[in-house]
C-alpha cells in the first residue's frame, strides 16, 4: 500500500551465516581488502588464527557455513603478509 509506513527492520540475535562464496562480497562491503573465496577456504585451513575451525563449521550439504559476527573482527585484525615465504616454515600438525 502506497500510505503504509516503511518497515522497521529489526536485528534479531541469530547468527548471520554466510560462506567461502559470500566473503568476497562481505568483505567489499565492510571497508576490508576484498579477497577470493578460494583465499578465504586457504585461510581457514592453514591460519591457526582462524575463529572457528572448519570442522566444528556448520555444514549444509557440500558447504561451510560461518558467522560473520565471528569472521569480521578475524579481518579486521589480520596483517597482510604479502610475499612472504612459508615453505621455509616448519609445518605445525
């Protein structure tokens, strides 16, 4: 209806859940260095400083899902080490 007043949009305390696809557009639109989702899954995988392990993730069907409440602060804080070898680092398993 053309009189109604516009909608309050109301955040609710739910997770806000979104995966490797979606980071590159998140990442965009929070002012943060836009990186590739195959950069993002590296980063899961090999950053000890990565919030959530991609085994406690949820996982719908072949996907990953993450909060993005719990990545943001994760970007924010991380230092770019552009160049920097880590073949010559000992591999922590």
């Amino acid at each position: 209806m053309p009189d109604s007043p516009p909608e309050e949009v109301v955040e609710t305390g739910g997770p806000d859940l979104i995966s490797f696809a979606d980071m590159p557009a998140r990442l965009e639109a929070a002012g943060l260095k836009k990186l590739s989702k195959q950069r993002c899954r590296q980063l899961a995988e090999t950053d000890p400083d990565w919030p959530v392990p991609l085994a406690e993730a949820t996982k719908i069907g072949r996907m990953r899902l993450f909060d993005w409440r719990v990545l943001e602060p994760y970007f924010r804080s991380r230092t770019s080490r552009q160049g920097q070898r880590t073949d010559l680092k000992p591999r922590l398993e």
